[in-house]
C-alpha cells in the first residue's frame, strides 16, 4: 500500500529582511491513511513550517525550494493553486494552536463550521447549517444548535477548540493537521481535546498529524513519531518502538526530560543543555553535534543522512556507544 | 441598545455647555465688535448712541448674563435674532442646514465610494505600481487643501474649455437634477480629500487583518481569495475605519463651510462665514451649538455602526 502522504526531502525557505532562512532541510515523512502521526521538537525545529507547507500555507515569504509533497498521488508543490484550494478543507483539514484568534471574531460559529460544507460539497446554507449543527453535537458542545448563532467571544478556549475540530471534520478529510492544538488551553481541558479529536478522527477513519511538544501525549495518541531538530527529521520510528529504543541522542534527551508518575517525586529532570540552534547560523556537520553527550569529530564535518537503523526506524546520526 | 443610546445623549450634555461657552465667549474676543461696525456703516454724524444700540441689541448687560440669557432660550429652541437682519436664527437655520448635510453627506459617499474599494485593491495588490500609484494620489489629496483644488476647478476649466461648474443654487426638491449639478463638483473635492486618510486606513487595516490567524484558518478552509477579504477581512477592517470616519466629522463640516464660500452654497458655511464678518453674534453661536450637536450625534451614529460590524459590541 502506497502512503497517503508522503513528504520527501523538503526544503523550505524563507526571505526576511536579514536574508534568507533555510527553516526545512531535507525533511521527510510519510503517513499511511488512518494512522497519527506525531511531530515533536523543540520551539523553532520546523514543524509547522512543515506542516503549512503540506497545504502551500506558507505566505508570501516562505517557499519550497526542494523536495516533493506527494498527497493521494498528487505532489502538492507542484498543483495549482486553484487545485490546492479544492484539497485545503476538504481532503486535508488544518486545526492551529490559538483557538483564540483562530476563529473569524465578526461571523457567527454556524457560519464558520458550514462554510468549508458549503464550499466543498456545494450544499445550500441551510443545509450546511444543519450540517454544522450536527457536528457541534459530535465535538460535544452543550446546546449545539442554539449555540449556531453565537459568536467565538461567547465560548470559552476549550470550547473554541472544540468548534475549530467540528470544522476540521466538516468535510470528512483524509487527513487532519493538528498544530499543538491543546497548547495554547488548560491543563485540565487539553487531555478531553486530545481524546476528543482522536476519538472523532479514528471515527471519520482520517489521517492524523499531531504536532506537540509533549512526548508524553506522543506515547498515548500517536502510532508514528517524527522527532525533528534545526529543521530537519531526526528520527522517526512507530511509537512503542521509539519508547523502547530511542537511537538519536536528542530523542535520548528528550524521553529523560518527560516528568515520570513513578518515579522518584525528588529527583530532577534532566534538561537538553544548551539552546536550540539559530537556522541562519547552522553549525557544521550534525547541527546537534554542540549539545551531543556523543560528538565525534567527524559529526562537525559531515552531515548524517536519514538511514534505517531497524525495519520502519531511521535516525540521522553516525552512531555511538551507549 | 435604547439605554445605551439614552446614556449616550446624556453625555454629550457637559461637552455641548463647555463648547458654548467657548464659542460664546471666543467670537466677543475678535477685535472689533458688532456695535462698532453698525456705527461705521450708519453716518455717525446721525448722532446714533452706542449706548442705544447697546440696549437694543441686549449687549448692555454683563456678557455672564447674555450667556444665561441665551442658554435659557436656546434650551427652548430659541436662539435669538440676527443682529442685523433682525430673523430668527433657528429660521435661517432650518434653511441652511439641510443644505450643508446635503453636501456632506454627498461627499462622505463619494468619500466611502473612493477611499474603501481603492484601500481594499492597494492593500490586495501590496507593493505594486498600482498600489504606489493609489498611494501616491491618496498622498496628493491629502496635501493639496481642497480649497486651492476649488479654486482651480473654477479657473482652469474656464480658461481651457469655457465651462465652469455652476454655481447657481436650486432647491433640491425644485429641481433635483440642477441642484445636485450644482452640489456635485464641491461634494466631489470635499469628498477627495476625506478619502485620502480613509483610503490609507483602510489599506492598512486591511493588511494589518489579512495577517491575522482567523484569515489563516480561512485560507486552510479552501476559500478564494476574493471571498477571505469581502466575508472574512472586510468587517473586521471597517470597524477602526468608521471610528476614523467619526473622527473626520469636524474636518468635513470644516471643508464645507471653505468650499459653499467658492461655490456659492447657500448653506450654514455661507452663513456662518458673512455672521462672523459682520460680528453677528447669535447667528455665529446658533451655527457653532448645531455644528456640535451634528459632530456628537455623527459619533453616535459610529458608535450605533460599530454594534452592527462588531459582535461583541452588540452582546
Ligand atoms: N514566516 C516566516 N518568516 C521567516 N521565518 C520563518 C517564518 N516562519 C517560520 N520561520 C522560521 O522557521 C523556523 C521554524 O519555525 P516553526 O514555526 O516551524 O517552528 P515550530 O517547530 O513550529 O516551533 P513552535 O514549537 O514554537 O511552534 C523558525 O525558527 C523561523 O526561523
Ligand atoms: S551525528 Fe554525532 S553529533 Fe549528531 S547526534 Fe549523532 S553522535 Fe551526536
Ligand atoms: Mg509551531
């Protein structure tokens, strides 16, 4: 079975007024339909960059500058723009990480939820009014209907996310985007999202790319891991498997930096030393050869590709002894 | 909303008190006052009293005193006579203000009509020539004062083609055709001039939404452009622009008063202009108390607009 998506060797570039900035180097995904993936890393390794890109959200000042994005057998950077308007929404669904400012503040929640049903499967908007209604119920909004003519100041941050997965779901997509959606929510409510979203995705039986920082939801919602680093894809293996056998030493890094439930309340976490790498200042060789416990010399010479270290699990990294 | 707009009105109470008193106090400040000028055009040597025309025109009492006079008729509506052609102020009020709300509101629309679409096409097509050359002329009529451009449109045509816009006054429910011919050319510079902030505004409020997450979302949704800036950025883009609108209301009356002057509108400009010549004191306060109410009730009208465009202002 081919992928539902595939990403290979994307490479991304910005123009900011201090030159350019390589954001992707050489990232590659892939995705069979049905499964979540999971993106980890830390603040500024690309990973909604590369999640924009998959549907060409990337503005006027970013680009792809290599690399193909191949989506149900269409590489989507090179469609058309009026062929990317008929997949955005409708075949893949994005849900971003401020549920505040994520939602149109002068149009109703009805409006916003039936817009992508109107768009795409051109239904009246009576219909797709309905439609959203029915939605609000699934994503469990109290009062759903009622709540149609509301506008996004009358409902709570959870609430908003709530409607953001209702309109995400709208069109039945093959694959869901999700972009550190529980983030920018409290703790209390970011668990119910999650659950809620992937109760409903494996439901519509779409795809689901989880983006996150937290490798603690990574373990309980996601099949696949990508962890990514400096723009690049640094690992990625299915998920009990990178539990098992992290094989990056930043993956290493990252799992001793999850709080543990049993383990000794006294005890500190360990943190990644040093800071996550400026992309306009790359070191040379492995970008994580400063902060690496295991650098050789040749790790700030040469730079480690993708390779299969197991079946399904790659690493970019030239190895070490434990 | 009726609570609010009551509340409102209330408001509006102290600032209208504080602005009489300026405008009553203020015009008595311009050197050379009316009885001075009456004498000079009557013969003196008629052996005409000051004292008496003093007493005629009620000047003779402590200015505090004419204030609570006027307050007190004003309140009832009244708001004396001209000094000089012996009317009712409120009576060539209620004939000129019309007049001017005519050219006003004419020019808000050529304002509206112009500024907004161009502001909207400058900010689509950012960084552009065409958006150098919409910004550029937005410049323009920002620096160039619109009464110089009158001054123009009545010379040059006339030494170029032998036309000159007309100038002869009909009432609009006389002769819509021949009155609005006459109000179009200063409606139009009023209005260019009005445009030129609310085409820049809206150019970068419009930006400054197209930036924003929800717009994002909408482009995720699959939207076409034209329908992500007409459904999902232009209400929000309009809601500081009708604030700006509001804020210009001074400048609009302002203008209207300088172009009835060029072409000979009959409206409270002329009026207020020939009161202020002759010293015609209850004339120049009755305009400046109607000028003020126009200007806090155009800014509730924003406020009544803002309910409309923006949700969490109605709830
Ligand atoms: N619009 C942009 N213009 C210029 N550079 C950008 C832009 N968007 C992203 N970048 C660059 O790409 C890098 C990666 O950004 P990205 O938003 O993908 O990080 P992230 O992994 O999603 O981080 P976070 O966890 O903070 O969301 C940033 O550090 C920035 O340098
Ligand atoms: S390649 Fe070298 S520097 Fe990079 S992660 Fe592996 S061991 Fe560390
Ligand atoms: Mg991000």
């Amino acid at each position: 079975m081919s992928p539902l998506l595939a990403i290979s060797d994307l490479s991304v570039t910005f123009v900011t007024e201090r030159g350019q900035v390589q954001a992707l180097d050489g990232v590659s995904l892939s995705l069979n339909a049905g499964e979540t993936l999971a993106v980890v890393g830390e603040s500024g390794s690309g990973k909604s960059v590369t999640a924009l890109s998959i549907l060409g959200l990337l503005g006027d000042s970013g680009s792809v500058s290599n690399g193909s994005i191949e989506f149900d057998g269409e590489d989507l950077t090179k469609v058309s723009v009026q062929r990317l308007r008929e997949i955005r929404g409708n075949q893949i669904a994005f849900i971003f990480q401020e549920p505040m400012s994520s939602l149109n503040p002068v149009l109703t929640i009805g409006t916003q939820v039936a817009e992508p049903i109107w768009l795409h499967h051109k239904k009246s908007w009576s219909e797709a009014f309905e439609q959203a209604g029915e939605l609000l119920q699934r994503v469990a909004i109290p009062d759903a209907v009622k709540r149609l003519e509301d506008y996004p100041h009358q409902f709570s941050g959870g609430m908003r996310q709530r409607v953001m997965i209702a309109m995400a779901l709208a069109c039945q997509p093959k694959l869901i985007i999700a972009d550190e959606p529980t983030t920018a929510l409290d703790v209390t409510v970011q668990a119910q999202i999650l659950s809620l979203l992937k109760n409903l995705t494996k439901e519509a039986n779409s795809s689901l790319i989880l983006i996150t920082h937290d490798l603690g939801v990574v373990a309980r919602y996601a099949d696949k891991v990508a962890v990514m680093y400096g723009g690049r894809v640094v690992e990625t293996a299915y998920a009990t498997e990178l539990y098992k056998n992290p094989q990056h030493p930043y993956t290493e890094g990252l799992m001793a930096s999850i709080p543990k439930l049993d383990g000794d309340p006294g005890s500190t976490l360990y943190t990644i030393e040093g800071q996550p790498p400026d992309l306009s200042n790359l070191p040379s060789g492995c970008s994580f050869n400063p902060r690496c416990p295991h650098a050789q010399d040749k790790c700030t010479m040469t730079k480690p590709t993708l390779a299969e270290v197991a079946p399904n699990h790659k690493r970019a990294c030239f190895g070490y002894e434990r | 909303m009726q609570a609010f707009i009551i509340r409102r009105l209330l408001a509006v109470i102290p600032t209208l008190l504080f602005t009489s008193v300026i405008v009553f106090a203020s015009i008595r400040l311009i050197p050379g006052d009316v009885v001075d000028l009456m004498l000079a055009q009557n013969d003196i040597s008629t052996g005409t009293d000051r004292a008496v025309i003093e007493a005629a025109l009620g000047l003779d009492k402590p200015i505090y005193e004419q204030y609570f006079i006027w307050v007190a008729n004003a309140l009832q509506g009244d708001f004396g006579y001209s000094l000089w052609q012996n009317t009712p102020v409120a009576e060539q009020l209620a004939v000129t203000l019309p007049i001017t709300f005519e050219l006003g509101f004419l020019a808000l629309i050529v304002a509206l009509t112009v500024a907004i679409p161009i502001g909207i096409y400058s900010a689509m097509k950012q960084d552009t020539p065409g958006d150098y050359i919409t910004r550029s002329f937005s410049l323009l009529m920002l620096a160039i004062p619109s009464f110089w451009l009158g001054t123009l449109v009545m010379v040059f045509p006339s030494v170029w083609w032998r036309w000159a816009p007309p100038l002869q006054y009909t009432p609009f429910f006389e002769d819509p055709l021949g009155n609005l011919a006459h109000m179009l050319v200063p409606a139009v510079l009023l209005g260019l001039s009005l445009s030129a902030v609310t085409m820049r505004m809206t150019r970068t409020m419009m930006l400054e939404v197209l930036r924003q997450d929800y717009i994002r979302t909408a482009r995720a949704k699959g939207l076409h452009e034209n329908l992500i800036i007409f459904r999902h950025a232009l209400r929000n883009c309009l809601i500081p622009v009708v604030t700006l609108i509001g804020l210009q209301a001074p400048l609009l009356i302002g203008g209207a008063v300088i172009l009835e002057q060029i072409f000979v509108v009959p409206g409270m400009g002329l009026m207020l202009l020939e009161a202020v010549f002759q010293r015609d004191y209850p004339v120049v306060t009755g305009v400046f108390l109607i000028v003020g109410v126009s200007i806090l009730l155009i800014n509730l009208m924003v406020d009544l607009t803002y309910g409309f465009l923006d949700p969490k202002v109605r709830h």
